[in-house]
C-alpha cells in the first residue's frame, strides 16, 4: 500500500467561469467529453496512490460515481475511493480539510479537480520524501492558456506571485493574483534567505504533497479557511521561526515530463487545454477509443488535429481543424469549425461556421450562421444568417438573429 493518501478537491463552483458553471458543476465540465475530474483522479492513481478521498457535494456524488465506474480506471489502477460529501458552509479548501480532519490518517497528495495534465506525479512524491519536505507545491513554466473567447477583458490571465530560494528550491513566499493586492514586506525572509528569486514565471499547479503533521495543525487554526491564499503562507512564515523544521518547497514540472499541462480553472485554460490534451488523451482515458476518422477523399470531410466522437454526424464538405466535436452532435454540410469546443448534442446547420468558439451543450447554429471567439451557452439558438463576434450568447436575449 502506498504511504500517502490521495485527497481530490471537487466540491469548487468554477466562479471564473460563470458563462460555463452556471448549468454545470466546475469538476463535471468536460475536457475533449470527458469530465474534467477525472484527470487528476487519473493522475493519483498513476502515482500509484490506492486511498483517496474525493471532497464532493452530496448531490454530486453519485454522478462522480457513475463517471468513474464508466471510465474503467480503477480496473487498470485499483484503488479505495471515498466520496466525502460536504456542505454549503464549507467555504474554503482549508475549511473542508479542517471539518473532516479524521479521514486524512496520513501524509497526503492534495489535487484540485482543475489539474489537467499527462505528467507524471511519481518524481514529485520522490522529491518529497528525498527532501523530508513539511509541503511541496507543483509549479510550472508551461500551463497551456490562451485568450478566453467571449467578450474582450482588459483583466489579465491568471498567474501566481512566487520567491524561490535559488540553491533549495525552497518556498519564501507565494500569492495568486486575485489575493496580490497589499505591499511586500520581505525584510523577514531576507535576513533569513538572503538569495531568492521573485518571480511570476510559474503557475501553482494547485497540486500539494503535505506532512500530516502539518495538516493536523491546520485543524488547531481557526482563522484559516482558505488552503492557498491562508494555511501555504501561514506555513512558509512558520519556515522564519527559530529552530523551526517547517520546510516548504517548489517543485518545477520538468519540460520532459508530459506534454501538457493546466489548472484549468480560467475560461482560457479550460478552452486551450480541451485542444492541447488530444495528443495524450487515448492514452489517458482509454475507454473512449479514438474517434471516428474520414478519408478526404472519399468521404468529403476534411478533419485536421480534431476529435470526432462516434456517435456524431457530419455532413460532407465539411471542415474541421483543431477542434473537438463530442457525442450526438450533428453538423450539416458544408460547415466549418476551426479552434472550438463542441459540446454534446450541439446542431451546427449547412454552410455555418463556427471559430475560435464554445457552443456548449444542446446549442444550435442556423444555417449559413457565422460564430467568432464567442461562447454560446446550454441550448442556447443562433439563427440562419446570423454574424456573431465576441460575444457571450445566453438567456438574456430570446434568439440571435441577422442584424
């Protein structure tokens, strides 16, 4: 039996992604239609990890549940999987951990359900016991991004504030945007580490090999709700008390290790990663086989670094570049889809073209319609003719129409 327990944190509502969250929950999102928590339960088991806990809204579970038995993980990876439900009043990560401190027995890889990634965790569980490490947070210089379709914002995309002690690797200080918002008082830290590197080059990969020890003091912490932005710098501060054996470090992600990775938890992460994880996906999640594939020659269909699932239906003329097409989704002749996210049982009409977009679930594109860099959201209608551009199309209008 492995030594660390797995924890996957699934219970978060995706409030930056509102346009896609608002029908579905954030770990049930589909990623090339698969939901996105399986990837990183796909990752534990690969570690070899055989105890997790899945921290999951009650009237969730059982769709989690479903989705694991379809996925045949655990037949490759056998494993003991506990669904624990947990409430509204949980707010924070830390809160949750905090509540059910009793069924965390032992050290512990922390994962959120918006860590997408073919790497392999195995040399960061190394590094942690190597290290004798109190926590070990995952960063990593090549999260796949790009920018969210939709209407056009003037806010950044997501990144993380980091100062990493250049010969250890060890943690002074890390911060996500949204919580960077106060002055930096570092004299502490560098009378302590007199050679760090402030940077903003990696992204906290929202993945965390932590002692047990450390978590049992976090149950001791009442003003601690919150695992990233409260209980890491609660615990890298504790690294500047005399004769502390606190000890935080960094794990950068070797570029030889997968070919891609993302915390998808923006509208830009989750729209590149969808398209980005294609090369590594059979290989993941086996048991939903390759796709359907065309002869251009002789099916008329002309499909480029795509994924086409078998129960869709594509009309001739067609084109489909980089894009994922998912189960039940009829496009008529002549369309053209290009760098979007199909969702399952979208309707894409003749000569309509669709770019750089999501139509999410139950959608319908008119004939001739022109879709670019928008979101059009659950079952949602756009009619014949109609030019759409940066955009997010939902409830609020009845229909989209020619102008």
């Amino acid at each position: 039996m492995h030594e660390m327990q797995g924890v996957l944190l699934c219970s978060g509502g995706g409030t930056r992604m509102p346009a896609l969250t608002q029908h579905i929950q954030k770990c049930l999102l589909p990623v090339v239609g698969v939901p996105m928590f399986l990837y990183p339960l796909s990752s534990l088991l690969r570690t070899g990890i055989t105890d997790i806990k899945i921290f999951v809204r009650e009237v969730f579970q059982p769709v989690l549940e479903k989705e694991v038995k379809k996925s045949k993980l655990l037949e490759k990876y056998p494993a003991n999987l506990e669904y624990i439900t947990v409430s509204q009043e949980d707010n924070g990560t830390a809160d949750l951990l905090k509540h059910h401190h009793n069924k965390i027995t032992r050290d512990a890889l922390v994962v959120s359900c918006d860590f997408i990634s073919d790497a392999s965790l195995i040399p960061l569980v190394d590094f942690f016991r190597a290290t004798n490490s109190t926590l070990v947070a995952l960063i990593a210089d090549t999260c796949v991004s790009s920018p969210a379709p939709g209407a056009k914002s003037k806010k950044p995309k997501a990144s993380d504030v980091m100062a990493i002690v250049e010969s250890t690797g060890q943690l002074a200080f890390l911060c996500g945007d949204d919580d960077f918002d106060t002055s930096l008082l570092m004299d502490k830290t560098l009378k302590t580490f007199p050679s760090i590197r402030l940077t903003s080059k990696y992204n906290d990969c929202h993945v965390y090999a932590i002692r047990h020890k450390a978590l049992q003091q976090l149950n001791k912490s009442k003003h601690i709700s919150s695992f990233k932005a409260d209980f890491i710098p609660h615990l890298i501060e504790k690294q500047f008390e005399p004769e502390s054996d606190v000890k935080c470090l960094a794990y950068r992600l070797p570029h030889e290790n997968g070919f891609v990775t993302a915390h998808a938890n923006t509208l830009g992460a989750y729209f590149e990663v969808n398209k980005a994880i294609q090369k590594s996906f059979t290989r993941l999640m086996e048991y939903r086989g390759n796709g359907q594939t065309f002869n251009h020659k002789v099916d008329r269909i002309l499909v480029h670094d795509s994924r086409i699932e078998e129960s869709a239906q594509i009309g001739k003329d067609s084109i489909i570049k980089r894009s994922i097409i998912s189960d039940k989704c009829q496009l008529g002749e002549k369309a053209k889809v290009k760098e979007s996210i199909i969702g399952k049982g979208v309707v894409i009409g003749n000569g309509a073209s669709v770019t750089n977009s999501i139509i999410c679930e139950g959608a319908e594109i008119g004939e001739n319609a022109d879709i670019t860099n928008c979101i059009v959201t659950k079952d949602q209608k756009v009619s014949a003719k109609a030019k759409v551009q940066n955009e997010i199309v939902d409830g609020e209008d009845e229909e989209w129409r020619d102008d």
